[in-house]
C-alpha cells in the first residue's frame, strides 16, 4: 500500500473512487470542485492510498483555514481498516497544520473518541425569517424568489469562488451566500447586523441564516434582533437537495487544545458547503 498526497493528475483513480463512495451530484464527483477543494496548498491538500493495483482505497482531505487543518472526506475501504493507513493518512495533513474537524458521522465520533480528540459544543445555527412573511410554514418560506444581486456579486476569495455557489458582499461589508432557489441568504460574515437584516429584507430575501460556534459573541447580538435557533425555526439546514425537518448537528473536534477565543467561520470545512452540484 502506499500513501501520498494527490494532484489533479490523480482525477481519473479519484472519480472512479469517490462515484463508487459517495451519492449522485456528490460535489467530489466534478473535477472543478477538487480542484477548488484540494488544488492550491495554501487552502486544501487531497491524501490518499493506493494498492497494487493502482486504485484508491482510501482517502483523507484537509480544508485549511484558521491555522488548522479540518479533515473532511475520510473513507476506507473495509479491507484495509485495522492496518494503520488511516493515521498515514492523518500523519500527512498534519505535516502542514493541527487537525481538527467538524460534521463527523457516529463512525467519525467513534474514531476520534479512540483517537482522544477533544469535542466542544457543537456549532450553532441561527435562523431569521423576513418579519414581514405572515406564514412562516416551510412550504410558504423555502421557495424560490426573483432578486436583483448581479452587481453585489464577487469572486474575492477563496470561499467565493467555489463551484456552483453565488458569493455577495452587502452594503455594510457583510458577505453571504444567496440560495435564491429556496428564497435564502447564507450569511458568511456579519459586520453590522442592522444593515445587513434592511439589505436582506429589502432585496427580498426571506430568510437568512448564519452558523458558527457556540463561544462566538456574535450571537448575542443575533438573539436580540430575533434570531433564533434553527431546531425552533422552519427553515432546514439541508437545502440542496432540501431536506425537511434536517437540523444542524454538527459536532467540533481537535485533536488538540485550542484558544478559548477561537472560533469556527463557516469557511473552515466542509459545513460550509452549500450541497450537491448541477
């Protein structure tokens, strides 16, 4: 077995691994967006395992941001589990930043627990409903809305420019995602909470939602203006493909101690992502 980390070269034996892995319009099945995910060492690298053959058996990916590396996209074949090729694996994306990681499935929680990871409270999802909506029932908030943005539109940075999403910048310097496809702005960074909530509304949005972790102080902020928690809202955390009734649940993990200051931006793994590709 060897393992190495891997290039765009590498695509053909990744497709063929991740089609086999992952579900239909799973964002791993288009080259575009490993590229995006894993092809510039300043924001991802790809780590995987290869046996005899040649074929991916395994694989580990790491999105960098905050000082860490967060390790998403973790499988193995079963035939080659118990074996030592995951920590290989492990030991490559550590070689550039400390490891953490968040939406890790039971089998992951199961692992890290081995593994002694610390976990911290899991992240938070904040949801606000345009207050001028009279029905706030799911079928009447997550619809498709006729907005004006193309001039807020930009591909500044690095989260900006994944494939398939639609990157603004408010007035006020607030960026967000907009899923104008279920009537939603996915908010990334709040600089002045007031502003951004007037822009919002006006522009016609009928929701927004912001996720971050539990020690962010921003929340105190979103709690006054009438946010709430996204299991006391209608709006789910899965919308591409929508999910009803799907709540955040996501679980925070390092494998070391971190600041008590630190806190997770929806850029840092793969909780930021907006969901399947067309």
């Amino acid at each position: 077995m060897i393992t190495r980390e891997a290039t765009i070269n590498d695509w053909g034996i990744l497709e063929s691994f991740f089609k086999i892995i992952y579900r239909e319009n799973h964002p791993l099945h288009d080259k575009f967006f490993w590229e995006w995910q894993y092809g510039d060492s300043k924001h991802g690298r790809s780590f995987i395992c290869l046996n005899e053959k040649g074929e991916v058996v395994g694989h580990v990916g790491a999105n960098f941001g905050g000082g860490l590396a967060w390790i998403i996209n973790v499988y193995l074949n079963e035939e080659c589990r118990g074996k030592g090729i995951l920590g290989k694996l492990y030991e490559l994306a550590r070689n550039y930043y400390p490891l953490a990681a968040t939406a890790a499935n039971e089998a992951g929680l199961g692992l890290y627990k081995n593994m002694r990871w610390i976990r911290y409270y899991d992240l938070v999802r904040y949801v606000k409903i345009n207050p001028s909506i009279e029905n706030k029932d799911f079928a009447n908030v997550c619809v498709p809305i006729d907005i004006e943005i193309e001039s807020l539109i930009k591909k500044d940075t690095h989260y900006f420019c994944q494939p398939s999403i639609k990157g603004i910048v408010l007035n006020d310097g607030s960026r967000a995602v907009s899923q104008e496809n279920v009537g939603g702005l996915r908010i990334v960074d709040i600089q002045n909470l007031q502003l951004l909530e007037e822009q919002a509304w006006q522009l016609g949005y009928i929701w927004m939602d912001y996720i971050s972790s539990w020690n962010d102080l921003k929340s105190k902020d979103l709690e006054k203006n009438g946010w709430v928690l996204d299991y006391k809202s209608t709006i789910p955390w899965r919308l591409n493909p929508v999910e009803k009734d799907r709540f955040c649940d996501i679980t925070f993990l390092s494998e070391k101690p971190l600041d008590n200051n630190f806190v997770v931006h929806r850029s840092y793994s793969d909780h930021g992502r907006i969901g399947s590709l067309k």
